[in-house]
C-alpha cells in the first residue's frame, strides 16, 4: 500500500442522528473508490462497517469503526460512528482524532434531530473543521428547505451553501454553487451528467456564489483585499478561504447527496480531497505538559490510542493516530502510563474486520496493531526513554448506575474480567467495586447502552448478569451532646476481662471551640477515609485509666463508626471525650477496654439524636427552553432545591442540588419528557440530613432485610 505523508491525509469521521445514513454513505465511498465491488445494506447486513453481531442484531451502528479509501492521490480514514447518545464514547473519541467532521443529516426527519444537537456541543468543545451533509435529497418526504433552516439555526449563518437538489425532466440533479455546474444523476446513480445552470435558476445559483465567495474571502486578509480588488474570486481562491474558514471553526460547507442511490458521495469525496483540512492543516497536538508536537521528519513517535477493541478470534485490537514521527512494523515503544515497553509486531489499516497489512504509517495516518500486552484507549505509545504524554480525552461521567451480579456466583470472577474488558473497550462504561455497599457497580450511558453491555457479557463472555438498583451510601452522625458508660466484665477461669469506660460525644464542625468543663490532656483527630473526622479527647485525670489503653478504646469506637447503629453506614464528624473509667491490675486488658469504648459509644451514639446524612448530588441540566416547565416539575418532586438558572442559545441551563436516591431512573424520565433533547451532568456535591419520614423509611427497611 502507498504510504501518504500528511498532507495527504484526510481523516473523517461521520456522525448524525440514528438512521441519518452515516453507514450507507460510508459504504458508497468505498465503493466509488473501487475498494470493494458492490455495497451492502444496513438491511442485508453486509456493509464494511457495521460487522459486529449486537449490531446486526440492533440494525444500527453500536461502535466506532475505521475504513479507508483512496481518492485522487489522498487517503481518506473514515470513521463511521453511532447515531445514539447511548454509545456517546465512541463518537467523542473519533472526533478527538478526526481532523475534520462530517455530519450527515436524514431530509426525510428534517435535518437536525436530537442526536445531532448533542454531538454538535462536543465538536463545538473541540472546534473541530466541520461540514454538513443533508442525505436522502431524492426521497418523497425530504424537505431540504427545512432541513438547511435546522443547520442554519444549529450553527448561524456560519452555515453556507455548497450544493442544493433540483430537479430536471424528471432526473435528480445536484447544483454545486462553488464548482458552478449541475450534476445530472442517472436512476441508478453513479457518475453524473456535468450540465451549465438552467436559466431559471442563474439567479439562486449567483446570489449563493456570490454569499459563497463573502463568506471564503472574509478568513483571510490577503484574500479579503482581491475579493476588494476584484469583486470575486476565483474557485482555487474559494477553496484556500473556505478551508481557512473551517479551520478557524467559522465556516460550515453544506452539501447533499443521496447515499443510498449514490448520487453526489463522488463530489463529496473530491470536497474532501481538495478543501477540507489536512492532518497537516490543523495546530499540533498537545502534550500535557503544554508542549507542542512537532510533524517534521525525523521527529521522535509518539502514537496516540483512541479506541481498544476485542475479536473473539484475535484478541486485543488496538487503534491509534501517529501524532509524532512514524512507526514501523516491529517496533518497540514506551507506554507513558505503565512504563511497560510493547513491541508492534504487526500494522493494519482497518476497514471494518478486515485488516490490511502495512509496513510503516507516518504522521496523521490512523492504523491498528494486535496482541499489545499492557495498552488501553487513551494511552501514548512513545519512543524509549523520550517520554510523551499526549492530553486524553475526556468522556463524560455516567448517566445512570446499576449494582450487578453473576446469576450464577461460581462466575463473579468471570463477570468481574468480562467488565473490566468492557471497560478497556469504552471508557464510558464505568466499572467498580465498593467495598462500603458490598456491591458491583457498573455506570453507563442510558438504558439502551447497558443492554449492549448485557448482550456482550452473555453474547462473547458467556456470562448471565443480573442488574439492580444500586444501594445509596448513606452516612450517620448525631445531633445533640449524649454521656454513657459501660463496663465489660467477664471471668471464665483464670485471667478475666475488665474494664470500664466513661465518655461524652458531640456533634464536631469545623473550627468549633475546645470543649468545656474538661481537663484535656491529649487530643487526636482522625480524618476518616469515607469523609468527615472522629476527635478523640483524652480527658483522664487521676490515672483511672492507664494511657496505654487509650488506642484500645479509640479502636473500638472506630470499629462501630465503620458499620453504623442506625443501618450500618459510616457515621462522620462527632468528637469524643473519654474522662472517667476503671481498670483491673489484672484482669484489664486491651480487647476489654476496646469492647468497653465501642458499647459506651454505640449507647451514647443512640441517645444524641443520631441522624441519616445522604450524598446529594450537583446536578445540571441542559434542556431546551420550551420544555423547562415539566423538567422543572420533575426536579421538583425528586427533592431537588433549584440554585439558578441560565441562558445559552435556545437552551436553558438549570443547576439544582438533588438527593442521589432521587436520581435513580433520572436518565430514562429526562428523555421522556424532552423527547432526548435535555442533556445532564452530576457530580458529588455534600451530604446533607435527610428527613425525618425518609429516615424512618430506611431504619425500617434496613431491619425488615438483616
């Protein structure tokens, strides 16, 4: 295979809403470009990119996957992605490593739909080059009107016309406003007709180049004072500003084809060729530390890992941007995460499963290699000791979270390793174990993707999984100052246990003042690691108690802050004074004195008015403005207090804090009442008390299940 350098790449990736024919386009491509002899079908199940068995069985893309054409002395790598926020990961980060973005709108749904509004606010994080696609122009329902008006609104009169359909005696055609000419298809698509614009349709084509030639000349100054010189520019002058405009994020080219009938994916095509940036157009990559990577031969490699997946019959297969240098067949690079060195026995371009072999890629070639031993996605591979340390991606936090278990407990094991692979392959899905709610759990991006991940753990790891509600990580704490003493007694022949403890707890806060009527002789506070602090007063006069026991009792009291008196959560931020006792010269002990602190503190404990502390969540929620009212109610009645809200475009953004408890089946419902138009976004905010009818809700249930 020819080698390119990167002026000569172009990286793609489509994305769009579900059905909006990313897959169909990307099919007819390759086939315009003769790498494969006939298209296959979504519904036929044979195209190059949607080859994985869940996605057969869906009918719709679930992964990201990488293809290739070659195209008038350029390499296109295209990325086909999902249609459904579900699978979200796999759109990001194609788009981390695409140099410029495709997205293709459905005309017969009016163009942009739900899932488009929210891949466009990540390629808008990235500002990445961008261009439209409004796909199935020939079909009876399209509206093309309304579908350039959804783009218009999405992006702003950043948004300009390349082509517009119309229709010849009888045929479909395609007027291209920067080339000038109408493409006249065939029924069965294919190489057009290059015809001149009908009469009736000089004046459209004119005001649209001439806004064509504004928009281009307005990215470059030098282009800016011939456009003043000349009054217009010329189509090598159009293409140099119109690539400078999608490079400065500020100019949106918008075409339309017919991917399933194969009509305009050639003009396209060599749109991609000619204008839309280079791996060598856009800035250099970044390294965490800020530094740039230079593309200039000779150039220590550095490769970046932007997808990791697992055949059943290959194993690890491992996808990767050249961000630095080039690499070749057998070399051996540093992972800056592990340290590890790992050898790349082999170089694939990949076009679905099918994977070709090459010798070297050079910089902004994306390829793959099998069988690395200590690499995930996100991971740099460098040259030895250069070390390089490219910025990751970052992907959203999960939407939902389930507790999950093995039906059968003989496989936990397996179900754990099968997870963790899950994982490796998407970020996104979130895996571990807490050890405070004794549970597995696995965080994801909607219902639809935690079936995925279902399918999977059955489908390839033969593992039947069962997914629940999660259980909440409550905290407990006291009210009020409560004393209590206790002594523990016992003799069973020979040396007996003994020891007696008098102490007084209080509710701690940051920067309260010392406690009074004590004579404190030692002070230990302990942060504790689920969250808040235990101070512990020694307050022992007249040595009743020897020093040497103090460790003992402070132990036990741990011991019972570990598992809780009211439902066996951690209790936070109370302070103790441990000031009287007895002991025996020979019967006490250690263990007697831990036995004693832990009952003196569990009894003073439930007569401080102990108190249930819940994680209540920061909560943000994009949706758009129309709908605010019923999302607003909704948040309502899940407890939450509503802190502000803001404006952004037809969007509303509401920032709230919620309960945690209240959140479970969140996603599901938001989608609901926003027809998936709402996005949110949470994180740990506090712990807050709950009420008193919650409370006595969860005592109670806690004690009907132990």
């Amino acid at each position: 295979m020819k080698i390119y350098d990167d002026k000569h790449i172009k990286n793609v990736v489509f994305v769009g809403a579900h059905n909006s024919g990313k897959t169909t386009l990307a099919e007819t491509m390759l086939f315009e470009a003769g790498l494969i002899n006939r298209r296959g079908t979504v519904e036929n199940k044979n195209t190059v990119s949607d080859y994985h068995e869940v996605e057969h069985d869906r009918e719709a893309s679930v992964f990201a996957t990488p293809l290739h054409t070659e195209w008038r002395n350029y390499k296109i790598n295209i990325i086909d992605t999902p249609g459904l926020d579900d699978f979200i990961g796999e759109i990001i980060s194609s788009i981390r490593v695409a140099d410029s973005v495709v997205m293709v709108l459905n005309n017969q749904h009016g163009g942009v739909e739900v899932g488009t509004e929210i891949v466009w606010n990540y390629i808008d994080k990235y500002r990445k080059p961008t261009l439209f696609v409004i796909n199935q122009i020939d079909h009876p329902a399209g509206n093309f009107e309304q579908s350039l008006a959804s783009i218009k609104e999405l992006v702003g009169n950043s948004a300009v016309q390349i082509q517009y359909p119309l229709i010849i005696d009888g045929a479909q055609c395609i007027l291209d406003v920067l080339k000038m000419k109408v493409y006249k298809f065939g029924p069965e698509g294919g190489k057009p007709e290059k015809l001149e614009i009908p009469e009736d349709q000089k004046d459209m084509a004119d005001m649209l180049h001439n806004e064509l030639v504004e928009k281009a000349a307005e990215n470059d100054e030098e282009l800016m004072e011939l456009y003043f010189d000349k009054g217009t520019l010329n189509e090598d002058e159009m293409r140099q500003g119109i690539k400078a405009g999608m490079l400065n994020h500020e100019l949106f080219p918008v075409f339309c084809l017919s991917a399933l009938n194969d009509m305009g994916s050639g003009r396209l095509m060599g749109f991609i060729d000619n204008v839309a940036p280079s791996a060598a157009d856009l800035k250099p990559e970044q390294t965490v530390d800020g530094q740039n990577l230079e593309r200039i031969p000779g150039a220590p490699t550095a490769l970046f890992v932007f997808k990791t997946v697992y055949e059943p019959n290959v194993g690890q297969i491992t996808f990767f941007k050249v961000k630095s240098g080039e690499v070749n067949a057998n070399d051996k690079l540093e992972n800056s995460r592990t340290g590890k060195m790992e050898t790349l026995n082999q170089l694939f371009i990949m076009d679905g499963k099918n994977r070709t072999p090459v010798n070297k890629l050079t910089v902004g070639d994306i390829g793959a290699t099998i069988k690395l031993k200590f690499t995930e996605t996100n991971d740099t591979l460098h040259i030895p000791h250069k070390p390089i340390v490219i910025k990751p991606i970052q992907y959203p936090a999960p939407r939902i979270m389930k507790a999950v278990f093995a039906e059968n407990k003989n496989d936990e094991e397996k179900l754990s390793d099968a997870l963790k692979k899950i994982h490796s392959q998407d970020p996104t899905v979130v895996v571990k174990y807490s050890s405070e709610l004794k549970q597995m759990l696995v965080g994801c991006q909607g219902e639809l993707h935690l079936a995925t991940i279902n399918w999977a753990l059955k489908n390839i790891y033969g593992v039947e999984a069962r997914f629940e509600r999660p259980k909440i990580a409550y905290r407990e704490t006291i009210q009020r100052s409560s004393s209590s003493s206790y002594r523990h007694k016992k003799q069973s022949g020979g040396a007996g246990q003994f020891g007696e403890v008098h102490l007084k707890i209080e509710p701690w806060y940051e920067g309260m003042p010392e406690p009074e009527g004590f004579n404190v002789r030692g002070k230990e506070e302990v942060e504790l690691s689920w969250g808040g602090k235990l101070i512990f007063y020694n307050c022992i006069v007249g040595g009743v108690i020897d020093q040497r026991y103090l460790p003992s009792i402070m132990k036990g009291i741990l011991e019972v802050m570990e598992d809780g008196p009211l439902t066996h959560s951690y209790v936070r931020d109370v302070r103790v004074m441990v000031y009287d006792g007895k002991m025996h010269s020979v019967d006490s002990n250690d263990i007697s004195f831990k036995i004693a602190g832990a009952h003196a503190f569990k009894e003073a404990f439930m007569n401080a008015r102990p108190k249930l502390l819940e994680p209540v969540q920061e909560l943000v929620v994009r949706v758009p403005e129309e709908m605010v009212g019923n999302v607003m109610t909704d948040l309502q009645g899940r407890r939450s207090i509503i802190q502000g809200i803001e404006s952004n475009k037809h969007f509303q953004i509401l920032k709230c804090t919620t309960p945690l408890a209240e959140l479970y089946g969140y996603s599901t419902q938001l989608r609901s009442l926003t027809q998936g138009r709402a996005t949110f976004s949470s994180e740990f905010n506090s712990f807050e008390l709950v009420p008193d009818s919650v409370q006595e809700k969860l005592i109670k249930d806690h004690a009907t299940t132990n």
